[in-house]
C-alpha cells in the first residue's frame, strides 16, 4: 500500500486504481474521487495523547486495551442504541461491534438531577480535580488508570474548545435560581473558512452560544440545543459539524469540526464528466478520511485506536446510513411514489384495514444500497447473466494469510 494518490496523497495498492488508468500514472476515485473532495485533513494531536497510543508511556499498552471505555468516561454526549455483545462472549474470534436499530445521540443538562452526580459534558463545569473524582468514582471506571484519565482530562481541558463552550454556556445562566430551565443554542456558523488549515491550538470562533429570548425552538436543523435543567437526556442532532468531537473526544481531541451539508467539491480541469451535485456527501466526507497518508500529510492516529476506531467507523456508516435514508423520507416526491399504490391496494383488498397499523409507507429508489428494489435489481441481473453465459461451475472462496509479509508491512504500530 505504498502508491500514493496525486491529489489528496492518500496510500492505496496499485491494483485499486480506476480502470482506465494506467500503471505509470495511476489515478484514484476510492478517496477523493480524482481531486473532487477536499475537505481539512485531520489535526495533529497532543504529544501525550500520542505517547500512549504508541505505548512510549507506561500506561500505554493499558490504555490501549481499555481505549473505549477511557473515551466513554470523557465523552461529552452519549448514545442510545443496543450493542450486540454475543460474539465477543463467544471468545476464540477478533473483537466485533454490532449495532442494532437506530442510532440515537443525547446530551445531558447543564446541571445534574437533584441527588445525583454530575456525568458526561456536566463534568467539564467543574474543577478539573473534581471531575477526575467524579469520574473515577463511577463503577464503570474502577479497572481504569486514574494516572492516565487526568493526563486525557487535563488534555481536553487544554485544547478542547468545547470545555469552554459549555463553561461559557454555564455561566450566562448561572444568576438563575437552582429550578428555573432555559435552552441554549450552539449554532454552526456555515460563514467560516474551514479551507485553511488551522493548528490543533486555534481558538476559531466557529460555535456561537446562544441564549435565544423566548421559546426553546432552534432555528436550524443542525444546532444542538442544550438545557439547562431538565433532568433526562435530550437527542441531540448527529449531523451537527460538532457531534464527532463531542462523543469521540480521543479521536477529536482538538474539537476539530467534521462534515456540514455545505462543503462544495472542488472543479477539476482534467474532469470530463459533470455532476448535478454540488455538495460532498457525508459518506464521501468519511471515506476521505478513513484512508491513511503520510504522517507528514495527515495526522493516522485514528487508524492507532483499535476497538475504539472499529466503534468509530460502525457509528459514522450507520450516521451517514440514516442521513441517507432521510433524505429520501423527505423527498419523496422526486422519486415519484405516486405510480405506487400501495395504501390503496391494501384498502381496496380490505376495506375495514386499520389505516393506523399500515403507518406511512416510503419508497426507497433502487440505487439505495440493500433496499427491495436494489435486492430485485441485483437479483434480475445475476439472473440475466446466469442464462446467457449458461450455469456456473465452480463456487470459489478466497481466503488470505494474516500473517503474509504484504499485510504486516503495512500494519501501524498497536
């Protein structure tokens, strides 16, 4: 995996190239499609977050084993979904994260419950010691170095710019008595150049904190309205430029922000083919991303994390999955549903149906991976197929070696 992409310098295998390329001058359309994408590259992250995720500090080869559960503790959201733990207590096979249903991300109050201990953002409004004993003193951090938790709490402190959001949001509305609830808005400002490349320290003011005057509606579908007091876990928009660093702080570190539905492609001379689209899609934002380059180029600390990059790359397809699946709910009409008569066949077969437990049918194109008209389409062709060239005579499954000197050359470390 050492050819490197002339556009974007991501590292690919020859044979992954397009195929009217030529070996002499390959070209690429797995990660930017030939220049098309270009997003920021990933920041650098802190020396000491790099020292344990390379094992050159004492707790490193720990810190390895447990990352996700260190991520856990120091996340400012959480997520409402059921993980699928039976393969792993199986035992005998690599790790696996598997989730199922839909995916569901919430955020906390400012102020804890009465009677209960402050948890995930609430921490990040106190003092970093008592936070540090908040934390450890949750049973679901008692096997973790208390060493290596304040090094990753004092990091975020230091270079987490949402630290400061939410003590900023916490202090214009600390004159308030103990039970009065507000909503505050952190609002994405799309007018900020995120094209130049900015270091890890750069405090830019791309996150408003907003205290709106009456009414707790937000005015945009991506800001993340936090409240003051309410007691229960809001759901917070995932598809808000921020959400990544707030739950992935150990991939994030810098609060680095991630896709908005704004970043327009860059125009290509070479570039016969014209799209209709002018915006990157959120899976194309992620590709981007999920292909090493030299350290030189971008920052591969992602690719160091083990489970939690596994837990990472789950929750950013089924994000950009149900983005998808969103899109076409709401626009339906573009993909003509109304040759389908589906509601009224199902009346027409049984005129006393409940219309109330047939619910609101919507109609997935066939271009939607893993959709019935996708599956039929598939379905149809191999079919095509199978009767013009004649049945098939062999059924092969190819295996590899993990252990081939072409794999472990290209392993990271850990």
């Amino acid at each position: 995996m050492d050819i490197e992409c002339t556009f974007c310098s991501a590292l690919l295998w020859l044979d992954e190239r397009l195929a009217k390329s030529s070996k002499i001058n390959p070209k690429f359309g797995l990660c930017c499609y030939k220049g098309k994408l270009k997003p920021p590259y990933l920041h650098p992250i802190p020396s000491e977050l790099c020292r344990l995720l390379t094992h050159e500090d004492p707790g490193g080869k720990g810190f390895c084993d447990h990352i996700r559960d260190y991520n856990q503790a120091l996340a400012f959201t959480s997520v409402g979904r059921y993980v699928d733990n039976t393969l792993n207590r199986m035992g005998g096979g690599p790790y696996s994260f598997r989730l199922h249903g839909e995916l569901i991300h919430k955020a906390g109050s400012l102020l804890p419950p009465q009677g209960k201990p402050p948890a995930w953002a609430q921490l990040y409004i106190y003092d970093s010691a008592q936070a540090l004993d908040y934390r450890m003193a949750h049973p679901a951090n008692d096997h973790l170095n208390r060493t290596v938790m304040q090094t990753l709490q004092d990091m975020l402190y230091h270079h987490h710019p949402s630290v400061q959001h939410y003590k900023q949001a916490f202090q214009i509305t600390q004159g308030m008595s103990s039970e009065q609830n507000c909503s505050i808005i952190l609002r994405f400002d799309l007018h900020t150049d995120r094209w130049h490349y900015l270091p890890p320290d750069a405090r830019v003011e791309e996150i408003a904190i907003l205290l709106p005057g009456d009414g707790d509606q937000p005015q945009d579908c991506q800001d993340i309205i936090l409240h003051r007091n309410v007691g229960y876990l809001q759901r917070i928009k995932d598809t808000n430029p921020l959400y990544p660093s707030l739950r992935y702080v150990l991939l994030h570190p810098t609060g680095q922000l991630g896709w908005h539905c704004f970043i327009p492609y860059q125009e290509v001379e070479d570039q016969q083919r014209q799209t209709k689209h002018k915006y990157m899609s959120m899976a194309e934002f992620q590709c981007f991303h999920l292909l090493p380059r030299p350290s030189h180029i971008e920052s591969n600390h992602i690719f160091l994390s083990g489970k939690l990059f596994q837990e990472y790359v789950c929750e950013i397809w089924a994000v950009s999955e149900q983005n998808r699946l969103n899109y076409h709910r709401l626009n339906q009409k573009q993909l003509r549903v109304e040759v389908y008569q589906g509601l009224q066949d199902a009346v027409a077969a049984d005129a006393d149906v409940d219309l109330n437990e047939l619910g609101k049918r919507f109609i997935l194109p066939s271009s939607f991976a893993g959709s019935t008209r996708n599956m039929q389409q598939h379905s149809q062709d191999a079919l095509a197929i199978n009767r013009y060239f004649g049945g098939g005579d062999l059924f092969i499954t190819m295996t590899a070696n993990p252990a081939w000197p072409e794999i472990t050359s290209a392993l990271l470390p850990n």
